[in-house]
C-alpha cells in the first residue's frame, strides 16, 4: 500500500475578490478573515477595507469553504 504524502505546509492559493456595489460594505471582512486566519485555514490575508479583500491558504475544502462565503456575500474574484 502506497503511504499517504503529508499536506504541504508551504504551497498555499490566493483568492482575492472585487466589489462593484458602491454602497456598505458586503461582508464584514475584517473579521471574517481574523476568524479565519486565528482558525488557522488562512495563512495571510487584507480584508481591503472591504474593497478589495484577499487571502492566502492552503489548498484544500476549508480555503474554498471561505471563498464561496465571499462570493455568496457578493464578491466577484478579482483577476490579478
């Protein structure tokens, strides 16, 4: 049987996200992302102050949990 390789501590994904609503801010990202990064699912991040919000994560189903948060509260992923 072939032994499982342990998770990469190193290799990590970039989210960031864009908002086109000029009204309030569409998710509290300042602490959406603390949350996460004392969690430990997000490695870096800058909640944008809500403009441009982006975190970094490792690869796997809590980095995309929180990316789909983002795009149900509105964002769109921004094209770097």
């Amino acid at each position: 049987m072939r032994e499982k390789r342990p998770a990469s501590k190193t290799r990590t994904v970039m989210y960031a996200f864009e908002s086109n609503s000029k009204g309030p801010a569409l998710l509290d990202c300042e602490r959406v992302l603390a949350k996460a990064k004392a969690a430990g699912i997000v490695t870096n991040y800058d909640d944008g102050r809500d403009n441009w919000p982006w975190f970094e994560a490792p690869p796997g189903a809590s980095a995309r949990e929180l990316r789909d948060k983002f795009l149900q509260a509105g964002y769109t992923i921004r094209r770097l």
